[in-house]
C-alpha cells in the first residue's frame, strides 16, 4: 500500500464543496479546516470516495458524479401520502416543511411535504439530493495510513 496516496482505509483530511449542475452551492467547507474521514467507512457514498483514491496530499479534483452514484435516483415509491388527521393538531403543515417520521425499526426518518390538497398531504422520503448529479470538489489536506492489525 502506498502510503502517500488515499487507499481504502486511510484517514483523509480534506476540504470539499458540492454543487448542482447549475452552479448552485449545496455543501462546502473550502472556508473551514478540513474535515476527517475514514475511507471506505461509509461517511460520504461511494460514488465520491472513489474519486478519492490514489490522490496525493495537496491534490485537488472536480468531477460530475452522476446521481446513482451520489445519493441515488428519486423513487416514486419514497413519495407516501397521508391523511391530514394523522399529524399532531397545532403542527403548521406546509410545503417545504421537513417532519421527522419513525420507521418499523423506530429510528428517525426524515421526510419533506411536497404538495397538501384537501385532506391529503404528500411527503418525499427520498435525500434531498437523490436524482441529482452533482459537481464533487475536493483536495486532500492530510492522509493518515491505517494501522497494520
């Protein structure tokens, strides 16, 4: 293993943005230290770990990673509809508003209404950025070898 470039496994300091593919800033920390993780450890999805690998501190790379390798396609079956009664009365439903659901194993899933009509009321439980391709931005500050087991 080559211990000046980003295998799986190492720890990797780096500085990174995200944008649509129209130019709008989603995500960036260029103007903060640099954040650590862990190759390989499910941190960031795949799709921008492997763009990781094999570069070299000081590195730096812009790619288009397509949507099924970012945060995956936008699932009609992630869209449910809702009786309005089924909310909590005095909670302000709008559109835009994101309302934490629990699933069958009870842990917390986020979900944004789309559309109210009537009594219904449409949530998408897809990420926020699922069905888009996305402009992956990232240089390398630091990498740390794991240790030998």
């Amino acid at each position: 293993m080559n211990e000046n470039k980003v295998n799986k496994g190492s720890k990797v300091a780096l500085n990174f943005s995200l944008t649509m593919e129209d130019g709008q800033l989603v995500d960036s920390n260029f103007d903060k230290e640099p954040a650590d993780l862990i190759i390989g450890e499910g941190t960031m999805p795949d799709g921008f770990e492997q763009q990781l690998i094999g570069l070299i501190v000081g590195q730096e790379i812009e790619v288009l990673v397509p949507c099924e390798k970012a945060f995956g396609e936008s699932r009609d079956a992630n869209i449910r509809e809702f009786n309005r009664a089924q909310f909590a009365k005095g909670i302000g439903l709008e559109v835009g508003l994101m309302i934490s659901f629990a699933d069958k194993a009870n842990s917390e899933l986020p979900g944004v209404i789309v559309n109210i009509q009537d009594e219904l009321v449409t949530v998408d439980f897809n990420h926020p950025l699922a069905g888009h391709n996305l402009m992956f931005k990232a240089r390398v500050d630091k990498i740390t070898q794991p240790m030998a087991e």
